[in-house]
C-alpha cells in the first residue's frame, strides 16, 4: 500500500468547486488550496498502485476544472 500528494491545476474561477468535488472522492483523505503552479494538494492515502493510477486517472483528472496533475508517491 502507498500514499501519494496529488497537485492539481484547476482552471481559473473553478478552484473552489474542485476542491469540495476532490474531497468527496473516494480515497481522498485531505485536499487543500495551496498557492504556486498548482491550486489543489489532494492527500490519498493507503492505496495500491493500481487504485492510486484508477483515482488520479478516473476520480481527479475526470472532475471538470482539471487542467493537469502532478502525482508524487510517498516513499516509506
């Protein structure tokens, strides 16, 4: 099992909307605004690696707004 940071780009206006659309998705144990390149930390933890592809791929990037992600797994 591996936890990951996922940064979230999210289109201009849409920021908020996105982030409460992010916290409701299954596996997301946090998500914050944060500021820089990207607008959205999601926090997911406990996952396999193909639950964390199926999450970003399937949950995140599908959310309208998204523009891109940037997946960092944790290293134990």
């Amino acid at each position: 099992m591996i936890s990951a940071y996922v940064l979230i780009e999210v289109e201009p206006g849409l920021d908020k909307r996105v982030l409460e659309e992010v916290k409701k998705l299954d596996g997301v144990a946090e998500a914050y605004f944060v500021m820089g390149s990207y607008d959205i930390i999601a926090v997911i933890k406990d996952a396999s690696k193909s639950d964390l592809k199926y999450k970003v791929s399937k949950g995140i990037r599908r959310l309208k707004g998204v523009r891109h992600t940037y997946t960092l797994p944790v290293m134990s």
